[in-house]
C-alpha cells in the first residue's frame, strides 16, 4: 500500500528510441565493422600464406571492398579482387595449385578463403568493436 510518497517512472519515450537506436545506430556501427573487417582480411590475403598470387600486380592493386548494404535483418560487404582470373585462381583445386610455379613464394589457391577461416575470430572481434564504439 503506498502512503504518496513513491513515485513512477514514464519509460515509453525510452522504448521509443531504444527501438530506433536498435534499428538504425546497431546496424550502421555492424556495417562499418563489417566493411573494416574485409579490408583487413584482403591485408591479410597479402601478408599470410598463402598470399594473393602476384605477377605483374594487377591482382593485387584490384582489391575492392564496397560499402556494406544494410537491409532489414541483413548486412552484407562485397569484398575480393576486381580481376576476371582472381576467382580462376582462388578456386583452383590444391592439387593443380601445386603444380604452378607461383612468382611470388607463398602463394597460391584458397588465398581469401583460408583468411576467414583462420582469422574468423580477428575479423568478428572487429564488428563487435565497432558496435561498441570503438
């Protein structure tokens, strides 16, 4: 029972924003987590064996990372080489990668995919930061 000297708090404006904050600042600090976690993967792509094929440079200086597209329940990033042979390459089963003499040691097939594998931990670490402000 009160005696009239408690009080109420009115949380609907909160909810309100709240909401929003969930549906538009979330997904925008995601997105930029996410657009920052490509780019370092594609450094990383150069840097970790095996690294990204290398002859004359035109793989390498086609590195694109687009910004993210934000769509209800969805966030995606295109990220990877801009040159017609980057996923020839890329896909090239390991058995046939072997028998290439790369030009630059170190490198070969599955140059993207083994990043995120390896380093799915480093590139989710980046999104989460992002969200929180970092």
């Amino acid at each position: 029972m009160s005696n009239g000297s408690g009080f109420s708090l009115d949380f609907s404006d909160f909810e309100k924003k709240f909401e929003k904050i969930v549906e538009d600042a979330i997904p925008k600090d995601a997105a930029k987590g996410l657009f920052d976690a490509a780019a370092s993967m594609l450094q990383d792509a150069d840097k970790e064996i095996p690294m990204t094929p290398f002859k004359e440079g035109h793989l390498k200086g086609s590195k694109i990372v687009e910004k993210a597209n934000i769509s209800r329940g969805d966030i995606s990033v295109t990220a990877g080489f801009n040159i017609e042979y980057a996923a020839k390459l890329h896909e090239m089963p390991k058995e046939a990668g072997d028998k290439i003499n790369w030009s630059l040691p170190g490198s070969g097939p599955k140059y993207l995919e083994t990043k995120m594998v390896r380093n799915k931990q480093k590139y989710m670490e980046v999104v989460a930061e992002s969200i929180r402000g970092g």
